[in-house]
C-alpha cells in the first residue's frame, strides 16, 4: 500500500527540515512505499527550499490561503499521486514521527479514520486557554455526532484513498472538526489512539493564531459555525427562542401593569414586544427548514 504523508507549511522553515528528516527515517525503517508532501502555503521564509532540499514534493501556494486550503490541496495531490492512505502531521513538531506507524496500522486493520488524541496521550505544553478552547471543540463534536471524540483539533490523523475522496471538506476556516462530523454522521469506521504532544520547535509562536484572546474568538466563532452547519435546529432555536423569550416577558409585564393599574402601556413597548415575538417565532421555523434541507 501507498502511503503519502502530508504537511500543510506556513513559514516553518525553522522546523520543516528537522521534522521531514524524522518523518523519512520512520517511513524507510519500516519499508513503507511512501512519499511525504509538503503544502506550502505562501510561505516567505524559505519554507520551500528548504523541504524540497530534505526530499519531500513540495506543492506551493502563491499566497496564504489558510489550513482548509492547504488540507483540500493536500488531498487532491495525494489522490493523484495513487495514495492508499494518507497520513497528516504538522510542521512544528509538536507530533512525532515514530507514532505514524501506529496510525497506519489502525488503517490497514480497517478504520477510516484514526486520530491521534493529545488527551489521551501526554502533552509537554498547552496553554490553558487553547486547552479549555480544544475540550470544548471535543464535548461538541461528540454532542452532534453522538461519538465520544476526545481530541476534535487534533492535527495528527491518517485515513483511507477511499474516504478521502468521498468526504471532501467544503469549510473555509479548518478541517480539523469537519472531517471527523462528517466521518461519523456517513458511518465511517473512526478510532482514536493515544498521541504524544511535545513543546512547539522554532521560536515556540503558532503561526495560525496571533494570541491567547485571537485564539479564543476564532475558537468561539468556529464552535458556533459548527453547530450552524450541523444542527441547525439548535443554532436558530436558541436564538429564536431568545427574541421569542424576550419579547413573552414583555408582554407579561405589559399585561402585569394592565392587571394593577388599568393603564395601557405605550404603543412603542407594544409594538417592540410583537416584533421580538414574531423575529423570534421566524428564526425558529428557518431553523426547522434548515434542518429539512440539512437532511
């Protein structure tokens, strides 16, 4: 069997060498029929050169286009190259190259989709807020897919020709929880193995995400976006259910001021009460649609 290992780059010329020559000495010591792919995606650094001079092909972006980009790049190169199975790392070396093989088997005994959980292997470093941020990710996924999911951000996985080519990940922001959603809403087979998650290399800085507060909005946002996508009754029926909610305790009190004083209240508050109400009441049936459409 085939096998591609792919790695989305943006300017990791720093780590990109050291983590390719770890990556090569795994596969040629286990005698895979692999090659490695890296993703550069518009880097300036020099990212490129440098992986090429280390022996992996190297497919480059002409400018940043983001991790979803650079995933569905991945995969439309490794179809073409004839991969039977696909193996995602990242270029930091925060996932180590030894425990690819434990990913491939997984594979090979008939999984179509082996993640390498961070939680339920050890890890050297995460900010708590990132770590918060993941967990929540987590308990998400396995609310909507009804599947315990432990690592939903993880960026170490490995998958077959076939399911890659039937589940193409249409997001523009990330792959990381799309794929999994998706893996498991199709029945496909999924497993999750324990993986180690060492200190980033380089200067230590994500290059994804500017900081603690930037990360938590983008996180926040991608949760929302998550939920809109895949239960959209939900998503509208809360937020109908707040206008609607909001616009009943009006009219309580309008009625509550009419019982004790005989006073009518004024035509604004009357008018504001109806249109929370029937805002309210048209969220929650776009919800319904939504939800008909989805299915």
């Amino acid at each position: 069997m085939k096998v591609i290992v792919t790695i989305p780059a943006y300017n990791e010329a720093k780590t990109i060498g050291p983590v390719l020559q770890d990556i090569i000495k795994v596969m040629d010591s286990n005698k895979y029929d692999y090659e490695v792919l890296v993703v550069d995606d518009g880097s300036r650094d020099g990212t490129a050169e440098v992986a090429k001079s280390a022996g992996a092909r190297v497919v480059s972006h002409p400018k940043n286009c983001g991790l979803a980009s650079a995933f569905r790049t991945e995969i439309e190169n490794c179809l073409k190259l004839g991969a039977d199975i696909i193996v995602h790392t990242d270029a930091d070396g925060q996932y180590l190259a030894k425990e690819i093989p434990g990913l491939i088997k997984e594979v090979q005994k008939g999984y179509d989709l082996v993640l390498g959980s961070r939680f339920m292997g050890r890890i050297e470093s995460m900010p708590w807020l990132k770590r918060f941020g993941n967990k929540a990710f987590s308990r998400v996924i396995s609310n909507i897919t009804k599947f315990r999911i432990t690592d939903g951000q993880t960026g170490f996985r490995a998958f077959t020709r076939e399911f890659a080519d039937k589940v193409r990940i249409q997001s523009t922001h990330t792959y990381t929880q799309e794929q999994i959603i998706r893996a498991l809403k199709e029945k496909y087979r999924v497993k999750e193995i324990p993986a180690y998650f060492a200190r980033r290399g380089g200067d230590g800085k994500s290059r994804l995400m500017k900081g603690p507060l930037d990360y938590a909005i983008k996180a926040w946002i991608n949760i929302l976006r998550v939920y809109r996508d895949y239960e959209p009754l939900k998503f509208f029926g809360l937020i109908g259910g707040a206008f609607f909610g909001l616009g009943f305790l009006v009219g309580l009190w309008l009625i509550y001021l009419f019982a004790t004083t005989g006073v009518i209240g004024r035509t604004p508050t009357i008018i504001l009460c109806m249109l929370l109400i029937s805002v309210g009441v048209q969220i929650t049936l776009f919800g319904f649609l939504a939800d008909i459409f989805r299915k």
